[in-house]
C-alpha cells in the first residue's frame, strides 16, 4: 500500500530543517548508493527556491531523520528534519 503524500510549504520546510552550525545534512539516492553531504544554509535555501515540490519521506525516511524531501529536476534530496517539528506540523495539518 502507497502511502499518501504530504507536502510543505518553504516556511513549514524551514522550521523542520535541521542546521548544525549552518550547515544541513542530505542525502541522494544513486542507483547503486546513497551519497551524503553537508550543504551551507545559503545553499539550502538555493535548493528550497529550486524545488518543484517539498514534501514529508515516508517511514524509512523518518527512521533515518532525512524526511525533509526536496524534488529537484525530477531526483528526490532527503535534507535532515527535526522530527518533533516535524509532528507539531503533521499535528495541525491534521486537525
């Protein structure tokens, strides 16, 4: 069964990015692995404006705190998320 989609808003994607010292961490997915890295807070927000579509990873993603979901030219970039703003949110989007 497909899980149902739930999508941000940038300022929602803001408040549940986790920045240590300015810095997020992501993750890509290549065909034969995922590749991490550490992106600045500027180049972050580069990629929050890039975005066609910001939304929450499913369970696996929540498991490993990368479900902060950017969509950019069609390849998903799990960011780092914080996971207890990431409830407040789902808990009013949900009232």
């Amino acid at each position: 069964m497909e899980e149902e989609k739930i999508y941000l808003t940038k300022e929602q994607a803001l408040k549940i990015a986790k920045f240590n010292d300015d810095e997020i961490h992501c993750f890509l997915s290549t065909s034969f692995a995922l590749i991490g890295a550490y992106h600045s807070k500027e180049s972050f927000m580069e990629d929050l404006d890039r975005a066609e579509s910001i939304e929450v990873g499913g369970e696996h993603c929540r498991s490993m705190n990368h479900a902060l979901v950017l969509w950019i030219k069609d390849e998903p970039h799990f960011f780092e998320h914080d996971e207890g703003k990431l409830k407040e949110i789902l808990g009013v989007m949900n009232k």
